[in-house]
C-alpha cells in the first residue's frame, strides 16, 4: 500500500532551495541570440598553452592516465604544490596537507561539508560568488551575507562582520581576488579577519582562483600564511584559472594535517580522485616556466584597463569600482532599470545583443558583472554596441 499521500516527485528541500543559475539562464538565452558580444563567463577564452597539452599526451601515450590516483592525487605533484604554497602564498605545506581536487570548487564543497552542519551560519562578504552560497545551501548550512563596501573598492567591512556573529557561526567563506567585484583584500583587512576567526574560533575558507592575477602593485596574499592562522584555514587553489584550463576540471585544497583527512572523505563519496590525466598536465604546468601566467596577467590587465576606458564612455549609465585583480568587474547601473538586474541583463543581450551576468546572481541589485578575460576586440564590439544601443 502507497503510505505517501503526496505524490509529487521526491526533491530534497536542500536542492529545491537552491535559487535557478542566473549565470547559466544568462548563458542559454544568449545562444538563442546571433552574434552575440559575451561578457558573462569567467573563463578565460585563450587556450590552454601547449606545453601543458603535450604533457597531457605524453602521459596518455605513455599509458598513465587510464586507472584513478591515490584519493589525494599524485603524490609528485603533491610535493610540487607544497613547493609553490611556500614560494608563493608563503604556507608552510607538506605533501599530506594538499587535496588534489576538480576544480577549486570540488575542493571548497568538500571543505564545506567537512566542517559545516545543518544550521551552521557561515558569513559570506558581498558581492559574493553565487556558487559559494550554492555550497553552503547544499550542506544545509546558512549563507550569512554581509556587504562589502562598494565605495572603498568593495573592501571588507569589518564592523558588520564583527557584528554578525552569533552562537551558531562556523566559518568565514571568501574569494580573494574576487568574483564579481574584482576586489583584493589588503593585508590589514586580512589580519582583521584573522583576529576575528580566532576570537570567535571561526573557519576561514578562501577562494583563491585569481591569486595570479593583481594589478596596479596591489598584492594578493594568503591568510592561512598569517601567524596563528595555518589550523583554522582551508585555502582553496585552481589551476583552471591560472593556466587557462577550465575545462580539465583540476584545482587543490591545502589546509591543516587535522582537517585534511576529514575533507578527504568528503572529496572521495564527491570525486573519489581528480582527473588523471589533468593531474600529468598541471605537474608540467607547475615545473615549466610561469612565463605564460605573466602573459595572461598583461593580458588581463590590458583588458581591464581598455573596458574601463570604454566605461567611462558610458558615465551616464554605468559607475565602477576599477578592479585590483582577477578577471572580472562589477559596474553599478545608474538607471532606474537596472534595480531589476536580471530584466536588465536579459534586455541588454536581447536588444544591444551583449551578454553580461546580473548582480542579482551574487546577492547585489543595480549591477551586471562584466569579464574582461576575452580578446579586445569583443571588448569593443560590446562597448560599441551599448554606446549605440543607450
Ligand atoms: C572565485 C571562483 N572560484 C572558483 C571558480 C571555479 O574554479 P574551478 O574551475 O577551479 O573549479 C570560479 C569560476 O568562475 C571562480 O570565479
């Protein structure tokens, strides 16, 4: 006998919560649309260099890629990550401190489910990456959104920060350089954050995709680099971002000898191992010369610069903060439509024919987030088409 009365079909209440991808919805209208100047991806269009393809080749042909790792990766690459941790975001690592992962974003949800709990409040500075909030949604936790400080640069506010802790907040989860706005957090602003984590005995969770990419002499540094701070911090890396590799879905999680074993487990039922074969590319990548990441830092950098000049073009409808790293910006429309961002968004690709991805999709109204990890000339294609179209 059928003991259910309601035979609707059986969604778990954690994924029906979960709010539709403004970013994915932006992405299938504009193929409905011709031609269309595309703003709205944070995926960089220069292909992976070839170097770290060959690798990839070699490795098939040599008849390495065909069986699954050890769960944490392999351990030679391992090695060669704790070496970069050290150079570069200067952390203290050891191979068995690293969780070779798909994509940052396999390692921050294993991250997340490793420490937070149903009910668990985890404060998330905004502007902020929707699929960080996606995360902790899916663990059953709750996204606690406190905004930045658009006029500084979208910096921290340490205040409201500070002010929204309660009994039942676990973590602070941040992107650095960050998605949407562009921002990059000041040493001082860190140190704030580290003094609040370990008063209030908070996880701190970092995003670091854009660590390559700063601007203008502004530096991108690691928490977890801090005094104190190593046990209570899970960094969170990709080299998706910094080699052009989006679709080899391969990234890393460092943190504490304590809390590895335990995101581990999370990263196996999600992952059992990353991508084997992208796991032989990315340890080319990380031996070779990093001349190609300076490469794609210029690139950026000249992009940025011209969509800002572009964008003063527009006063009349756009302000902006200039972004010190990654890829992406966050202008904020002046205009009355654009208190709707998804309307606004879904008009502009329908009748200027340029696609951009709504504020809305990082919890902040009155804004479209802009990429400028394309070739100039959609940058100007775009700007063209938006002058003529306002
Ligand atoms: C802040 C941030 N983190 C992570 C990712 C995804 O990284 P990965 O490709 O390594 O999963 C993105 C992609 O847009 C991002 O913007």
């Amino acid at each position: 006998m059928n003991k259910k009365k309601n035979m609707s079909i059986p969604i778990s209440n954690r994924v029906s919560q979960m709010p539709k991808s403004a970013i994915h919805e932006m992405t299938r209208l504009s193929k409905e649309v011709d031609d269309v100047a595309f703003l709205s991806w944070a995926k960089p269009t220069s292909g992976t260099p070839e170097h770290i393809t060959k690798a990839a080749i070699k490795a098939i042909e040599e008849g390495k890629t065909g069986g699954y790792s050890e769960p944490a990766g392999i351990y030679e690459l391992r090695e060669e990550i704790a070496k970069k941790l050290k150079e570069v975001n200067h952390i203290e690592a050891s191979p068995e401190e690293i969780i070779v992962t798909v994509g940052a974003i396999e390692g921050l949800a294993a991250a997340v489910m490793a420490v937070i709990d149903p009910g668990d409040e985890v404060i998330i500075p905004t502007p902020g990456y929707s699929t960080h909030i996606g995360q902790i949604i899916m663990a059953s936790g709750k996204p606690v959104c406190v905004p930045t400080i658009e006029e500084d640069g979208f910096s921290l506010d340490i205040q409201k920060i500070n002010d929204a802790i309660t009994e039942k907040t676990k973590a602070i989860l941040f992107s650095d350089p960050n998605n949407p706005t562009g921002s990059v957090y000041s040493n001082e602003q860190l140190e704030a954050v580290a003094e609040i984590a370990c008063k209030n005995n908070l996880i701190v969770i970092t995003d670091e995709a854009y660590e390559y990419f700063t601007f203008d002499g502004y530096k991108h540094y690691s928490i977890a680099s801090f005094p104190g701070m190593k046990d209570r911090v899970i960094s969170a890396f990709t080299f998706t971002k910094t080699y052009a590799m989006t679709g080899w879905r391969i990234g890393y999680v460092h943190s504490s000898k304590e809390l590895i074993p335990q995101i581990k487990k999370a990263h196996i039922t999600f992952a059992i191992c990353a991508p084997v074969i992208s796991q032989y590319a990315v340890l080319e990548a990380i031996k070779s010369s990093q001349e190609c990441v300076e490469n794609f830092r210029e690139h950026y950098k000249n992009a940025r610069d011209l969509m800002c000049r572009r964008l003063d073009r527009l006063s009349h409808v756009f302000t902006y903060q200039t972004p010190k790293g990654s890829y992406l910006m966050f202008p904020k429309i002046k205009l009355e439509a654009g208190k709707d961002s998804l309307a606004f968004a879904k008009r502009l690709l329908k009748e200027a024919r340029v696609s951009t991805t709504p504020g809305v999709a990082f919890k902040s109204e009155s804004h479209v987030r802009m990429s400028f990890c394309v070739p100039e000339k959609i940058i100007n294609k775009a700007f063209d088409r938006m002058e003529e179209y306002f």
